[in-house]
C-alpha cells in the first residue's frame, strides 16, 4: 500500500498533471542557428545555418562569381561551443546598435532562439566576436577550398 501512495504522488508531482512544468535545459533543447556575413570592401556574402541534429549548409560565392553551398554535421563539441559563447555574450539581451559610420566593414547578423542581433564589424562586443569567429571557422573548414 505504502508504495501505490508514492506511485500516486509522484504522479502528482510530474509536469503535466497539476505539478509546476520542467523547463528544458539549453543543452536539451534542439540547436538551430542563422548566420550572415554581407558587405565589406570586396564583398563575400557567407551565410550558415545550423538545424536540429547539428545538420549545417554553408553558402558562400566563389571565384566565378556564383555560389557554392556545401552541406555538413557539426561536431558535438563544436555545438557545446558556440552554446557556451552565445551564453557569455549575453546574446538574448544583446540590441542591434544602429548603423555605423564603416562604409567598407562587414555586417554580420545572427538568429538563435528567435532573436536576432545585426551588428557591424566596428560594433561588434569580444564575446560575439568569438562566436563570430567559431562561426566563420566552421564555414572555412567546409566551404572554402584550401589554397
């Protein structure tokens, strides 16, 4: 009898019927990213999108003045990373500042988790820089040909 009681008040207790709901860590939650890369002297535009399962295409333009896209899966621990980077820059609570002055500098703008922060190479914080930076690492390593 004494183990049907705790049966039935666990299930009281569990999300769902009556107990308070359980929110999903970050690192449980499926990671989906949107990154680009536009203007600069000689433009390059770069684009990255990263959906649930770590499933990555990168489309950047080539020599001929077209596009390349190149589809990849992401390393877990690579994911973990710009997790963590995005956490330490406060990415949730960041504003897109108002355009700067840098005609010849590079845009960058980034979606995670329904908010999205376009910020100019001149603007851009060290912490999303780094991120930036894992970012613009991860479409080198898949898109651009070594040479």
């Amino acid at each position: 009898m004494g183990l049907l009681a705790t049966a039935l008040a666990c299930l009281a207790m569990s999300p769902g019927c009556g107990g308070p709901a359980v929110e999903a860590s970050p690192s449980a939650t499926p990671f989906a990213l949107t990154y680009e890369r536009s203007g600069g002297l000689k433009a390059t535009p770069q684009k990255l999108t990263i959906g649930p399962g770590r499933h990555a295409i990168a489309t950047i333009a080539d020599t001929r003045g077209g596009t390349k896209t190149v589809r990849f899966q992401i390393p877990r621990k690579r994911v973990q990373n710009l997790r963590q980077g995005l956490a330490q820059a406060h990415f949730s609570q960041l504003e897109s500042p108002p355009p700067g002055n840098c005609a010849d500098c590079y845009l960058y703008s980034i979606s995670y988790r329904g908010h999205e922060v376009t910020v100019g190479q001149a603007d851009m914080s060290d912490r999303l820089d780094d991120v930036v930076t894992e970012l613009e690492t991860l479409i080198h390593a898949h898109a651009v040909p070594p040479g």
